[in-house]
C-alpha cells in the first residue's frame, strides 16, 4: 500500500517534471556547445600531458572519466536542441561560429589521440585493454549505435551516450538555407578527424 502510493506520488512527480521541460531556446543549445568546448579542451589537454613513455593506467582511466564527461555535454546539447523549435538568423550565425571553434578544438584533441597511441597501447602491458578503451571511447563519441551480440546475434543497438553524429544531423536540420554550406563543412572536418581517429585505434 505505502508502495503503491509512493509510485503514485513519484509519478505525479515525473508528470510534473515532464510539463517543465518544454521549448529551449538557441541560447541553451549556445550554452550547451560551449560546455562540449569546455570538456574538449579539457580531454585534449589531459591526452597532450600524457607521457609517451611511462604513463600510468590511472592517468588512462583519468583522460577516460574526461571522454565521458564529454560525452555527456554531447548527450545534453542533443537534448537541448532537439527541445529547440527553431533558430534565427542571428542565432545560426553565432552557432555556426561557436561550432567553428569547436570543430578546430576536436580535430586538435583527436590528433593529439592519435599521436598518443603508442603511449596508450604500452599501458596494455600493465593491464590488457586498456588502450580498446580508448578506441571505445571514441566510437562511442561519434557513432550513434553500437553493434552488440543478444541472444538474436549481432544487432545495432542505440548507444547510452550522446552522439556526435546525431547532434550534428539535428544541427543541421535546424541551420537556414543560406547557411547550410558552411554547417556542413564543419561537419566534414569533424567526421572526417573522427574517421581517422577510429581507424587509428582499430588496427
Ligand atoms: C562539461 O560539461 C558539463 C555539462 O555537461 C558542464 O557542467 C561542465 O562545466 C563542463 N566542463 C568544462 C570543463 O567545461
């Protein structure tokens, strides 16, 4: 009975909760896309300061919680744009700006992950995996489905975290005619710094 009428009451909660969140704005989805720089740069810096000969497992797994963290921005922006009904001009030209910044601070970050290679992969002689992590995290950054083995065999599963590909596709679905061009010239140089990076780490 006290069962039943907590789950009533969380409901009504959820119920609630679910009323608040409606419309975004352009300004949270601004907001948002500073918060992925942020972490990005903050990844970045944690895989630049990662030495090429004796790093640590627990410096891994430090520059692994920084990739979730990012994630997650990722996962927040998505939500928030997709929340977002429409952009003007002046708001798809400060994006498309911010976006800029960002994708020069992902090619950055994903360069440094690939020079850093030889480094991560050492770590798998103190513990084995270590460097798949590393080539997980990035899929995971960027690809919107995993494939994973269920009872039924290998299937394309949609992944717990953000996606960078998603966000992008959203992005664009939102960006004005005149500036679509420019959208999607960003988008290449993101995915193309991801396809390198995945490649990379899959060999
Ligand atoms: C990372 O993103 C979160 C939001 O997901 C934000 O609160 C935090 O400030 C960001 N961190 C940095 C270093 O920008």
């Amino acid at each position: 009975m006290f069962f039943r009428r907590a789950l009533v009451s969380l409901l009504g909660i959820g119920a609630a909760y679910a009323s608040v969140i409606v419309a975004r704005t352009a300004a949270t989805v601004e907001r948002d896309i500073g918060f992925i720089s942020g972490n990005t740069t903050k990844l970045s810096n944690a895989v630049k300061a990662f030495p090429s000969t004796g790093g640590t497992v627990l410096q891994a797994l430090a520059i692994h919680t920084d990739a979730v963290a990012t994630n997650t921005a990722v996962q927040q922006t998505l939500t928030d744009s997709k929340a977002t009904p429409s952009v003007s001009e002046a708001d798809a030209t400060t994006i498309i700006a911010l976006l800029q910044a960002l994708a020069n601070a992902i090619v950055d970050a994903l360069a440094a992950t690939v020079a850093k290679k030889a480094a991560f992969r050492a770590l798998d002689l103190q513990l084995p995996g270590t460097s798949k992590l590393v080539g997980q995290d990035l899929n995971q950054l960027y690809e919107p489905t995993a494939l994973v083995v269920t009872a039924a065999g290998l299937t394309n599963k949609p992944r717990r975290y953000g996606s960078t590909k998603l966000l992008e596709t959203d992005l664009l679905s939102k960006t004005p005619n005149d500036k679509k061009a420019q959208a999607n010239a960003i988008i290449a140089q993101i995915n193309a710094a991801f396809d390198k990076a995945i490649a990379a780490y899959s060999s």
